[in-house]
C-alpha cells in the first residue's frame, strides 16, 4: 500500500528511543495528535527574536543533524529550549515523532513560486518544509513550524505565498540534499540560478 513507504525510518527521522519516549509523551490520536506534537516543537523551538539576540550561537548546517540529535540538543544558556534552527530541523523532527506513531508522513521541500520566477532573486532563499500526513484514512498537508498548522491535502502556502514542490521523501538525506552547500548547487540548476552557488 503507498502509505506504508511514508512510515518507513530515514536516516534522519529515526524512531530512537528518545524519539520514541517523547512521541509516547505526547496525548491524542490522529489530528489531536498532530497539532499536539507541533504544540510541542514549538515550546522547545527558540525564536531567533527572543532567545538568539544576546547569545552567540553558531548554527550547524541545517541538514546535517537528525531527530534524535535536535531533540536532545539542549543549552543551559536556553532553558527548555533546543538548538533548532528552522523548518528543516522542526519538519525532521516532526517526520520522526510521526512516524513513532505509526502515522505516514512525507517530507515535503518547497519553493514560493515568486522567488523561483524572479531570476534576481537569490538569498535568502524562500523555501519552506511542509509535511503531508495520513491520518483518518485521509491525506492533509501541514506547516509544522507554525500554529497555521493544518491545511487541504497540496495546499502548499503560507498566507498569500504560494509554494511549488521540489521534492518529496523520508528526509533531507533521502532526498539527496546532505548540507544547505548541496541543496543550494540542486537548487541553481533547477531554478536556473547559478549565482546560489559559492565560488
């Protein structure tokens, strides 16, 4: 059955049983349990505005890290919070809780369609990570990083911004995008803009 691939563990999504415990942890069944488990992401995710302004944190490459990693990414300077830098990260994170459930859950790399048809445009770059999920026997699409979390099945937008598709998996390494350097090389090629990549 197609649902059954989009339960299965990427190298980064895997159920550890960090991920395990924290998924156990967190109440409700299907939709319940989605817009809880995004709830959760958000108390332990820092917003660069409140957390980041006076502390002199260097982000890793937001691909290189697992689920498992993030979750447990903690800071004495951050109480309660985590080392999470963005969308990436909190759709990884949100794929692996998922999928501890036993709820299919894509990967889901987009691009706003303004910025892929504006040839100038370059950084930042505006992707976004949504995910689909099957639950109740239906597919939805969500935005995880955000409390406008649920959405019609392809509704891939964030207010009036409307995003395109680039690529659907278990992950970033599934997809083939191991660090934002790769991603951004894929990226120039399919957008046809060269200058996304460093000299």
């Amino acid at each position: 059955m197609f649902e059954s691939r989009w339960l299965k563990q990427g190298k980064k999504t895997q159920v550890t049983n960090t991920v395990k415990a924290i998924a156990d942890s967190i109440p409700g069944e299907g939709l319940e349990f989605l817009k809880n488990a995004s709830d959760y992401i958000q108390k332990i995710y820092p917003t660069t505005a409140s957390n980041f302004g006076s502390l002199n944190i260097k982000f890793p490459d937001k691909r290189l890290r697992s689920a498992d990693e993030l979750l447990n990414s903690t800071r004495e300077d951050l109480p309660g919070k985590n080392l999470i830098s963005g969308c990436i990260e909190i759709a990884t994170i949100f794929r692996a809780l998922c999928i501890a459930k036993r709820i299919p859950t894509i990967f889901v790399e987009t691009i706003s369609e303004e910025w892929k048809d504006d040839k100038k445009a370059l950084f930042p770059i505006q992707g976004h990570i949504f995910v689909d999920v099957y639950v109740d026997k239906h597919w939805y699409t969500i935005n995880p990083a955000n409390s406008n979390w649920h959405k019609s099945y392809k509704n891939y937008s964030l207010g009036q911004r409307k995003y395109i598709v680039l690529a659907k998996g278990l992950d970033s390494d599934d997809l083939g995008f191991y660090t934002m350097d790769i991603f951004y090389a894929w990226l120039a090629k399919e957008c046809n803009k060269p200058a996304l990549v460093k000299k």
